[in-house]
C-alpha cells in the first residue's frame, strides 16, 4: 500500500512535468489538472474507463517513442559524422552488458537489473500489487487472466528495451555534447524525454 501511494504521486508528477514543459503549466497546477481527469473519467466509466485509458496511453507513449527512436537511427545518426547511435554511446561508456559486480553502490549491473529487479520491482508488482490485482480479478476467468498476463510480459518486456534502452541510447546520442539541464533549457531532468520530442519532432 506504501509503495502505490509513492506510485501514485509519481504517476501524476510525471504529465505535470511534461505539461510544464510543453504547455508552460507549472507543475502544481498540472498535478491537479491530471488529478481531475483522472477522477472525472473513472467517476463516469468504472474499470472499463481506466482499461480504455490505459490502453490508449500505451499506443501513445510507444508511437511517440518509436517515432524518436526511428528518426535518430534511421535519419538523424544513420550517416552522421559523429557516428551511429551506438558508436556515440558505446564512445561515451553508455553500452555495458557484462558487469558482473556485486557491489550494492553501482547503480546498473547485471544483479541490480535482474535479480533485484524480479523481487523488488516486477515480483511484488504483479504478485500483491492492488492495482493488478484489481485487472485481475476484472477478468471474466482464471484462464482470460493468466491469458492477459501472458500478453503483459510480452508487451512490458518490448516497452522495457524500447523506451528505456533504445529511447536513452537516442537521447544520449543527441545530448551528448550538451547538458540541457545545466544550460537550464528544462528545468528537471525528468523533463529531457519530452524535450528532446519537442526540439526532434518540432518541424
């Protein structure tokens, strides 16, 4: 219960920033503004309104996702001088897959991913998370909701490498020689994703 209230906040927190930095919003008032969506909708449609949300925000976070990422490899980075996507963050010391290290104050190994991963992130999220447990037992049968899990790993499996791995990999490659952060172009780093989407995709 702690950990989806923390949850919460954060889910709310992160359209208020893109709101601030898209629409000049700041972010209290766009807290709010999410917050009153959100409980207008699910006032009026129940579970139904939330899965059709969710579901439409999905499509949204992959198209504009794999729009960026397609541009930057495929356009931006596939001839340039600087080299590809990859050559620019393998230069940086960006593409690490075989860190082995057990030592709990290295952010990113291959434990802190995967095993960690599995019994303090993924684990209690789809064994007593009350938000999945909610879909689950929004199924019409056992069967349908192990059905949907099934399609759930496979897709947060895909979103996992797409939006974290090859979104960042393209965010480096475009960020590498400047720090919009400290120019002060945005004003959280929270906010380079949907910075990055507006200065890519402006024309």
């Amino acid at each position: 219960m702690v950990v989806t209230t923390l949850y919460n906040g954060i889910v709310t927190y992160g359209p208020a920033l893109a709101l601030e930095q898209v629409a000049g919003i700041p972010i209290l008032a766009g807290t709010l503004i999410v917050l009153g969506v959100c409980m207008f909708y699910t006032f009026l449609g129940g579970l139904k309104a939330v899965i059709y949300t969710n579901a439409f925000q999905f499509i949204i976070m992959v198209v504009g996702f794999l729009t960026i990422i397609i541009k930057a490899y495929f356009f931006d980075f596939a001839d340039a001088e600087e080299g590809s996507v990859f050559e620019i963050n393998s230069r940086g010391g960006r593409l690490v897959f075989d860190d082995f290290r057990v030592d709990p104050t290295i952010r990113h190994t291959f434990w802190s991913i995967v095993v960690a991963g599995i019994f303090s992130a993924w684990g209690p999220l789809y064994a007593v998370n009350q938000t999945q447990v909610q879909r689950y037992k929004s199924c019409q049968s056992m069967e349908g909701a192990q059905r949907a899990l099934y399609i759930n790993s496979v897709m947060i499996s895909l979103i996992g490498v797409i939006i974290p791995g090859l979104g960042g990999l393209a965010m480096y490659a475009y960020f590498e020689t400047c720090d919009p952060v400290s120019a002060e172009w945005v004003g959280d780093g929270d906010q380079l994703m949907a910075y990055l989407e507006l200065n890519v995709l402006r024309n």
